[in-house]
C-alpha cells in the first residue's frame, strides 16, 4: 500500500504465502522517492527523482511464510537505509 508518511508499512504475508507454494523466489524491489513523488491527497505526480532497485531473490524452500516476509522486509530495510 500507499505509505501516509513515507514510512515502510507493514507487509502481509500473502506474497510470501503465494511464492512458496508455486515453488518460486520472491524479488524484492526497492522503489526510492515515490512518496515525493506522489504524496497522498495530490492528484498529480511531482517532479522528482525516483530509484528503483531490484534485490537478489529470496529462496522461499524450506522457509516458513513468515520467514519469508521478515527477511524480505529486512532486505528492503536495508536497502532504503542505504
């Protein structure tokens, strides 16, 4: 979702939960500055830089539903911090 404050929100297992049982890794992908570029309220975006990274995958075998999504969540923290 939208974040109201440019904040990392919470992540709902339901990727983590569909990757896992079609066998796939989850892609993690970073997207820096799209909260500058269209705040919540504005009907049009600003102009600003965006960045998008894509992170290594995320093996799901063998890895439960929420470990799946707190390490993606860690890998996507990390990534924003940088």
């Amino acid at each position: 979702a939208r974040s109201r404050t440019g904040d990392l929100g919470v992540f709902k297992k339901s990727f983590a939960i569909l990757a896992k049982e079609c066998g796939i890794p989850v892609v993690p992908v970073v997207i820096k500055g799209a909260y500058k570029a269209l705040p919540i309220g504005s009907k049009f975006p600003k102009k600003t830089d965006i960045e998008i990274e894509i992170l290594k995958p995320v093996e799901t075998s063998g890895k439960n539903y929420d470990t799946i999504t707190s390490e993606v969540r860690r890998k996507i923290e990390k990534a924003l911090e940088e």
